[in-house]
C-alpha cells in the first residue's frame, strides 16, 4: 500500500491480523492470539453458536452455498442451552471476572473446544433479529440507532474479542464492530469498503433476491457449538451485562450526514479539508462548552514498520486565537481570514510532525513506560498523562471505491464512544465533492454534553467559516 499513490510504502502488518485474530483475557494483562490459517466463522443467531465451515471439496464456497448455509441456521428452530444465549456479555463486562471465569470454566472439555471455535474462527457474524438502517421518514433517529446498534447491541450479540464482528440485521442492513487493539480504523475501513465493492460492481444477485449460482447439497450442515455453563459462571456473565448494558445505556449518539458542502468546496479556497473540519469543531466546541479543551485527533505512523497512532494535538495557540476572532463582533472578516489561515497551516504542519515520527504524545509514552522500568517518579509525566481529552477526534479516510465512477456507494463512515466522562468522540468521513458524514458521541449522564446539540453546532462552525470567504451563496448542494 502506497502513501497517496506515490512510491512511499506503508506498514501493512496490521491486515496480517485481521483474520483469525482474538484479544485474550489475561489476568494482568490481554493478548492477542493469532493463528496462521482458519477454514470456519463462527455465525450467532437467537441465543445459539454455530460453525460454518468455508470450505467444500478444497475450494472457498461460493456466495450462493454460503446463503445456503445461513439459511439452514435461520431455519433452526434449538432452543439456546444453559448460559449460552448471553455467554459473549463476558468479553463486553470488566476484563478480570472474564480472564477467571475463562480459565475456570472454559479450559477443559466441550467448553475449550466451542470456546476454540469462536477464537480461532475466521471472525464472527451475527445474524441479529432486530431491523435497523437509514430511514428517509426518520432520518436523524433511524441513524443513531442504526449506528447504537453496531456500537454494542444488547452487549451479549456481538463477540467483542473477535478481530470484527460482522453484523446482519433482519431486513439486510448491515455492518461491523471492530476491536480496536489489533488495527486502527483505516484497516477495518478499507476492508469494508473492499467487501462493499466486490459485493455490488462483482457479485450481484438473480431476479428473485437469491446470491448468483447454484446451492449444494453435499455441503455438511452448520455445527451447533455445544456448551455446559454451571450457575456459578452464569452468575458471573450476568454481573458482565450489567456492567456492559450500564456503559451502553449511557452512550449519547448522533450520525448526520452533512450535505451543504464538501472537500470540492473547500479545496476551492485553498484549505486542507481536514484542517478545515478540525477548525469547524474547535469553534462548534467552544460554543458548545464555552471554553477550549485538549482536542486528540488520530494521525497514522505507518511509515514506520509496525507504526499505528500518533496524536495531533489540534486544539493549538492559533487556533484559539481564530476561535476568539470568529466569536468577536468587532474583528474584521479580513483578520479573522488571517487568522483561519494561520490555524491551518498550523494544524497541516502538526499533522506532518505527527506522520513522520515527530509528535508528541507516543514519545512522552516511551517516557512513560522508562521512568515505570526505572522506578523513577516523574510528577511532569503523571500530570501531562493524566489531562483528559475531552475532545477525541478521528477522521476515517476514503481510500478503495471511486466516488467519481460510483457515486451512489457513499459510507456513512464509522464511529467510537467518548473517551472522557464529560467529554465528545467525534469521527467523521469525508466523502464526495459535497459531503462529509459526522458521527458524534457523549455520554447521557453527563449534564454538559450533549450529542445532538454539538452536532448543531458542528454543521453551524461549518457554514460559518465558509462564509468568510462570500461563498455562502454557494454553499447548496
């Protein structure tokens, strides 16, 4: 994978582990474990587990024998045993009960064998009974739902360890919930959009909604996973969905779609989109919380070997000061200008320093995990590593199909929770020459904050800042 399609390489160790892959539970720490080959997936359906082999006579199944075989899970009509219909709520709950209960109940007999299955599967898909997707009649409330949904379920329908969790719902929406410790968003990005591709430019489906091609009877049914789950660890995964459905409760989402323009726009008046949406959001931010505050923004290190984040630290001195122009009456458009100008400029330049191995925050980190090796106590670090970022943002690039050709496969992106308590996670796409797609999260117990309202603000900062340039009357799809 080359940088911009240019000659410069990028890392790509983090696609190695995106099959076959499972997060650990460890008593003091997780693992990742990965193993070279998997010839099955592992497809959750009403409260049951069943191994679907991928495989047939030496070759992949084809798409229709895969239907095929999805349709003999719906048409299964086992109850789930004892335990098993909220067994993965023990991979959404506090990761110590999940370590103990694992190597207590799950490290011997039929339990280690199903448990295998699900680790060293391929990954794990989910045929959910609920119905979610974009609805024109109801629109905002549609895609927070949708998008709620993927995030965490009922905490006990997705396998969280698994590298992904490919999601069906009822009516044919779909989507994924990635884990985050093995790859970053791009990796995941760039499988979806490849899957999306091949699936409708390649595959396509007959007149009657079938897969294209014949189905197989020769193909072994799916294997229902086989599980003896004693009370005691049924105690512990309920103690996990409490704990789970707690936080997922708790999640204030909002996915909009922002259409009044788009990158052709801003490329017009000679700005770095992403610069101008990060400068969107420290203004809808600070008339959102009336102050400024530590902003994360995810840049990749994969020019690196093994690279995978640094932080761009965008809420900066100029910034601030353009903030403050844009929010003061008496400053002159021109000055405000100035200072947009100045701002992004800044933030191109962080980004660069935050690309090439120049940043700041995965250095003061290796300072860090040092001073812990030396038993050195460093008050500089405990307090600069301590500040919450109360604005963690993230922009998922458009990298395999395109637009230009396919204009009608825009993605709404993906999204994450908030990482402070009483802060805003924001991730946002940008698309086509006049979209960008906003996904913005908080947390519903925090009386601060909340998702809609900075949304608002957010698609208001984006007008506003076009408007210094006379382009307002422009800015119509």
């Amino acid at each position: 994978i080359l940088l911009l399609g240019s000659t410069v390489p990028l890392c790509s160790a983090q696609w190695e582990r995106m099959f076959n892959t499972s997060r650990i539970p460890g008593e003091e720490s997780d693992t990742l474990q990965h193993v070279k080959d998997s010839k099955h997936i592992v497809v959750y359906h009403k409260g049951r587990y069943f191994k679907v082999w991928l495989y047939h006579d030496g070759r992949l199944l084809r798409p229709r024998e895969i239907e095929q075989q999805i349709q003999r899970i719906l048409d299964d009509d086992s109850e789930p045993q004892p335990g098993e219909e909220k067994l993965a709520a023990l991979t959404a709950g506090d990761r110590l009960p999940w370590a103990k209960a694992r190597q207590a109940y799950f490290s011997r007999g039929k339990n280690k064998q199903s448990l295998d299955a699900v680790e060293k599967a391929a990954f794990f898909v989910t045929l959910d009974d609920m119905e979610q997707g974009y609805k024109k009649e109801d629109p905002v409330r549609s895609l927070d739902a949708y998008a709620k949904s993927l995030i965490h379920g009922k905490c006990y329908d997705r396998w969280f360890d698994k590298t992904f969790t490919l999601i069906i719902f009822k009516n044919g929406k779909m989507g994924l919930n990635a884990e985050h410790s093995w790859a970053d968003a791009p990796i995941v990005g760039h499988l979806w959009e490849n899957v999306m591709a091949t699936e409708y430019l390649e595959l396509g489906y007959s007149a009657d909604g079938h897969c294209k091609g014949d189905t197989n009877p020769n193909i072994p049914i799916p294997t229902k996973l086989q599980w003896e789950i004693p009370e005691e660890c049924q105690e512990v995964i309920e103690k996990s969905l409490s704990t789970a459905v707690a936080l997922a409760d708790d999640v204030d989402f909002c996915s909009f779609y922002f259409d009044t323009f788009g990158k052709g726009l801003i490329k017009k008046v000679k700005t770095s989109p992403d610069a101008f949406v990060q400068l969107a959001l420290q203004l809808a931010h600070y008339r959102d919380m009336g102050k400024f505050s530590l902003t994360y923004e995810a840049s990749m290190t994969r020019l690196f070997r093994e690279g995978r984040t640094e932080t761009v630290r965008s809420c900066t001195v100029e910034s601030c000061r353009f903030v403050q122009a844009m929010e003061d009456p008496t400053e002159s458009r021109e000055n405000t200008l100035k200072f947009f100008r100045l701002a992004a400029n800044k933030h191109q330049h962080l980004y660069r320093l935050a690309m090439t191995g120049a940043g700041i925050d995965r250095h003061l980190f290796c300072l860090y995990v040092v001073s812990k090796y030396l038993a050195v106590d460093s008050p500089f670090l405990k307090e600069v590593l301590s500040e919450p970022w109360r604005l963690s943002t993230s922009q998922t690039p458009q990298q395999h199909i395109d637009l230009k050709k396919n204009p009608e496969m825009l993605s709404s992106g993906g999204g994450f929770g908030p990482v402070a308590d009483d802060g805003y996670g924001v991730s946002y796409i940008i698309l086509d020459e006049n979209s960008i797609h906003f996904h913005v999260s908080s947390k519903i117990s925090c009386s601060e904050t909340d998702s809609h309202r900075f949304g608002k603000n957010i698609e208001k900062a984006m007008v506003d800042i076009m408007g210094l340039f006379n382009l307002t009357k422009n800015c119509t799809k």
